[in-house]
C-alpha cells in the first residue's frame, strides 16, 4: 500500500468515526432535552412513562447531519493534505 492511499484510508476512517460519534451525541441530547436517561451502553434512550419515544426521523435526522459532518470532514482533511504536500491548486 502506498502512501497516498493510507493517507486517503486514514482521512476516511477518522471522518466516519467522527460522524458517528457525532450523531450520537446529537441522539444523547436529544433524549436529554426530552426527559430520558441516555445509555452508554445500549446507546439508546429511556424515556419517563407517558412521553412517546424517539421516532425513525429523528434518528434518521441525527445520522444525516453526522453524515453531513463526516464529509466535511474528510474535506477538510483532504484539503489539508494537499496543502501540506503542495499539491494542492497553486495561486498566483
């Protein structure tokens, strides 16, 4: 394996990481904000009785904007390989 492609291996599993541990945060707030207890373990929510649970959207949502920050991520990071290397667009 050469070096770039462990580079773009690295960027890719630290962006995916980072998302996932950010759509469970935003999970964990949300059961917060409503009420529950959040479980580390389980990584799911325990809410009071009479309030409804956390629907599919919501979660789905959680996933979407972890999604979002994991792109941005590997972006960034992405961008700033390049520019370490110089093999980034020149400016003139």
């Amino acid at each position: 394996m050469n070096r770039r492609s462990l580079i773009v291996l690295l960027i890719g599993v630290l962006a995916s990481i980072l998302g996932l541990l950010a759509a469970t945060r935003l999970r964990a707030r949300r059961c917060d904000s409503l009420g529950g207890t959040w479980d580390d373990a389980r990584r799911s929510c325990h809410l009071p009785a009479g309030i409804a649970g956390e629907t599919t959207l919501q979660t789905l949502g959680s996933y979407t904007l972890g999604a979002a920050l994991a792109v941005l991520v590997a972006f960034m990071l992405w961008r700033a390989y390049l520019a370490a290397t110089g093999r980034g667009p020149r400016r003139q």
